[in-house]
C-alpha cells in the first residue's frame, strides 16, 4: 500500500437551525456543506479501491 492522500481538516460543515413554518409549528433544518478537504480527498482516491482511516484531531 502507498499513500496518496493526507490532509487535516474539517471533513464537512454542519449547520442546524430551527424555522417556525406557523405560528407555534416549528421544524428544525439541518444542513451539511462539504468542504475543501472533502473535494480533494474525492478527486484523489477517485476510482480506486482504498481504505480510509480518521483520526480525530485534538480541538
């Protein structure tokens, strides 16, 4: 096995928000927006056969 990706990063943004659709209805909306770390890490292993291991890194 070689290495052909290595980043560090937040994977992907999440937000969640509560919107009142009535008076006294409300919902909660949750949103995932990928980021730049997500973009390069799909370009690179793109058609290949990987394995992916996360470490969660120390905030």
């Amino acid at each position: 096995m070689k290495e052909i990706f290595n980043g560090e990063g937040v994977f992907v943004r999440y937000t969640e928000k509560e919107v009142e659709i009535r008076p006294g209805d409300k919902l909660v909306h949750r949103a995932e927006e990928p980021t730049e770390l997500w973009w390069k890490l799909k370009e690179a292993i793109k058609g290949r056969k990987v394995r992916i291991i996360v470490y969660e890194v120390e905030r």
